[in-house]
C-alpha cells in the first residue's frame, strides 16, 4: 500500500477538526505537521492518486497567479485540490490533500514558499512548475536572495525532462534557469508604456547570473523586471512565448489587458488592479497554455476571479469599502502605491507594520519603500502595529507632517479612528503586513463584514 496509514490520516483530521472548533487560527497546517511527523514522505503518497499537479512560487504573487490558475481549470470542469488557505510550506500541501474529498484524477495546484520549493517539488513530483520572481523579502528569514535563486538552480536541474518550466522572462534570475531546462514555456509584459524611466530604488537582482557584470535595462517594469541583456556575455531576456502586449490600468478597479500567446492573443478584463496584477495574469495564461486548456476561455475565468482576503479584496465595511494590499516588501508595497497614485480622490490610509516571524523581524525594509510618491495624495494616514511607531519615524523623516498622523495599538482602535476621518464612502486602502493583515481579517470577522479565513476556498 502507497497510502499513509489510516491510523495517522485520521489521527491527523481530528486534530484539525479541533484546533479549528476550539478557534486556534485557521487549524490548516496542524493535522499535516502531524502526519509529516508520522510519515515524512506523507505528500509523495497522498498525491498519488492525483492526475497531476502545478506548483506555483514567487515573492510576490503566489497566492493571486494559483486562484487565476485554478479558476482556468474549473472552467473546464476539472476536480482541484488546492491549498487555498494560504498555508504554502510542505505541512500545508500535506493538510491540503488530507483534506481532499476526491483526489482521484484531481489536478493539485499548490502555492508554495520559495524556500520550501525543494521539498514539495521532490514529493510531488509536479507536471508544470511555475517560478515567477525573487525580490528581496524577510531577509533575515532566508539570508539571501543569490541563496534562494541557487536553490532554484538545484531544484530545476533535478526536474525530470517531462516537466513544464514557467518562467517569468523579465526577472533575470527566473530567466536564467531557461538555459538549464528542455521544456519551458515564458512569459513576460511587452507594453513598453507600462515601462518606467530606471531601476527603482527596491531593485534586487540586477547583476548577470551567469557572468556577474551589471545587468543593462532598456525598460524597467516593477523593480527588477523588465527587459535586461548582459553586455558581457550572451545573456539577454528571452522573447517571451506568452505577453502582456497591450495593457490598460483602469485605476484600482482593474485593468484591461491583451495577451499575446502561441495561438493568438486573447482578452483579459480584471477588477485586479496594477501592472503586477498583469504579471499575475500572464503567468496564468502561461500555465494554461503549457497544459493545453482553451485559452479564450480560461482568459474569461482568469478576468471573473476576484482578489484573495490581502490582495486587492474589497471588504464593505460601515458605509465605506476597504481594500486590503498585503505589504510585505518594498518590491510589493512600490508597486501597490504605484496602483493607488491612479485614485482620483485622496488617499485614506490604513498602515499596519508588525514584525513577528512572518513578517521579518528586521522592518528596515521600510525605508526602502517609496512612500514619498504618495504624500501629496495623502487625505488622512491612520498607523497601527507591533512597529507602528517605527512606521510613524519613517514617514516623518520622509516629510510628511506629524499633525496629520494618528498611530495606535491595536487594530480596532484604528480601524475606527480612520473611520472617523473620512469623508462619507471614500474607500479606506489597508497597507498590512502578513500577521497584521490576520489581526485585521480577524477584526473584520468579529464585526460581522469578513468569513473566517479557512472558510476563504
Ligand atoms: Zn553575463
């Protein structure tokens, strides 16, 4: 038998049974930390039955590009499992498929953190792996960035040649692994004027993998995406076989984008908003295309797919919608701002810094953010958090004045403090860190406007 044993699998359920009932967090990885213990190839034999699997990783953009990905495959009525939760170590994959229903034949799509890339790929054994970038995040979690791009290097040179490689041709680190794979299929953004005049301030990877010279960039996207060649060696990002050709920011409510693909272009509308959205979406397509689905009709499902509880979701709250944009790394926050400037109204803000293990505990990130781009657009600027202080430093050294920030302790203070400040249904735009962004989802449950976060999927 390949199965784990029934025991551990319902030894493994009851315990996540409980932890939800008794209202610990979400209870999603405790029932798979269990079974890892019991059985550490547990992931290997619980996807056995599945027809196949996606593993999807990224800094930034993981959990939208899987929601886009699996809404293309159940246009076409395939059965999914998925770790939608948001759970993306090899604990979470395990819970997610101890809690399939029906595996069999199932298509497994997993989000999943780039550090724990190695591990899930090597159980699952996935049909396509998607790679979509590595910007500077939580780095005194992983050290460094060069680290984590080797890994993938590692990771990719033990695929099978029967695995599809996704690849995000405008990160040059991404781009690089091409050279080391037979299956790959690229993506990339080719509207030059979504392009921005240099390098921003939070660019990582800008040096050559595979001879170190300082990469050059006839156009620069978000950070260090963009279209980059070596003047050294041969380097250069590859034309991309799926692209963004025309794209259209409708504000924060949405952009509207045409893909080029293999077999035509195809329409994308989407209420997600900004150009790193549409980095999202071309992965989708990409994914979609390198498994053969029709791709007019995944563009539709991908467009109809609303945002996840952090990424752009918009919550009714008190005559007043909040949007909620995850703010974790400059990368991420640069490119949520950019999206915001194209609010026609001023800006009420809602800013949350923590600093727990999954956030980082090393907040110096913040200054690399270019919050200056907003000031003038500020309408009121509400501060909260286990660092909310720090946040408070950071803006005042910036020039923005004192007077007109408040800082607070805990959530619900400041949700109604910013409340208050704003005029009758301007939208609030929520800037939190990961645990903060669980203390407010939190804070929106007990009042009634938000679900629970395991009952997101
Ligand atoms: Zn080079």
């Amino acid at each position: 038998m390949r199965t784990p044993s029934t025991v551990a699998r319902a030894l493994a359920r009851s315990i996540g049974w409980l932890s939800r009932h008794a209202g610990r967090g979400g209870g999603t990885t405790v029932p798979g930390v269990i079974l890892l213990r019991l059985r550490p190839d547990a992931v290997a034999e619980l996807a056995g039955p599945l027809g196949r699997s996606i593993v999807i990783s990224a800094t930034n953009g993981k959990t939208t590009t899987a929601r886009l990905v699996v809404a293309a495959l159940e246009a076409v009525d395939t059965p999914i499992v998925a770790n939608t939760a948001g759970s993306n170590l090899l604990r979470g994959v395990a819970t997610a498929l101890l809690d399939a229903k029906r595996p069999t034949g199932a298509t497994g799509v997993f989000e999943v953190d780039e550090a724990a890339m190695g591990s899930v790929v090597e159980q699952l054994a996935p049909e396509v792996v998607v790679l979509m970038n590595l910007f500077r995040d939580q780095l005194d979690r992983y050290g460094e960035l060069e680290a984590l791009a080797d890994g993938w290097v590692e990771l990719v040179d033990r695929l099978p040649e029967t695995t599809t490689l996704v690849l995000n041709a405008d990160d040059p680190a991404i781009a690089e692994l091409a050279h080391r794979h037979a299956k790959v299929v690229t993506f990339g953004v080719d509207d030059a004027s979504a392009a921005r005049a240099a390098v921003q301030h939070a660019a990582d990877s800008t040096t050559c993998r595979n001879c170190s010279s300082p990469l050059v960039y006839e156009r620069v996207f978000i950070g260090h995406l963009g279209h980059w060649r070596c003047p050294n060696c041969d380097r250069r990002r590859p034309p991309p076989d799926v692209s963004v050709a025309a794209f259209d920011p409708e504000g924060i409510s949405g952009s509207s984008l045409t893909v080029a693909t293999p077999t035509g272009p195809v329409a994308v509308a989407t209420a997600l908003p900004g150009l790193h959205n549409a980095y999202n979406v071309a992965a989708a397509v990409a994914t979609a295309s390198s498994l053969g689905l029709d791709l007019h009709t995944s563009a539709r499902a991908i467009g109809s797919t609303g945002a996840a509880f952090g990424r752009a979701e918009r919550v009714a709250l008190a005559g007043h919608d909040l949007m909620v944009l995850l703010a974790k790394n400059p990368a991420g926050v640069n490119e949520n701002l950019r999206t915001l400037v194209l609010h026609p109204d001023p800006l009420h803000l809602l800013v949350l810094l923590n600093d727990r293990t999954a956030d980082g505990r090393d907040v110096s990130w913040i200054w690399d953010v270019d919050y200056e781009e907003i000031f003038d657009r500020v309408g009121s600027l509400t501060i909260c958090g286990d660092r909310g202080h720090d946040m408070a430093l950071r803006f005042r050294y910036g020039g923005f004045p004192v007077d007109r920030l408040t800082v607070h302790s805990n959530v619900g203070d400041a949700l109604d403090a910013a409340l208050l400040t704003m005029p009758d249904r301007a939208p609030l735009f929520a800037l939190p860190t990961y645990t903060a962004m669980l203390e407010l989802r939190a804070e929106l449950v007990r009042r009634g406007v938000a679900d629970d976060f395991w009952k997101d999927a």
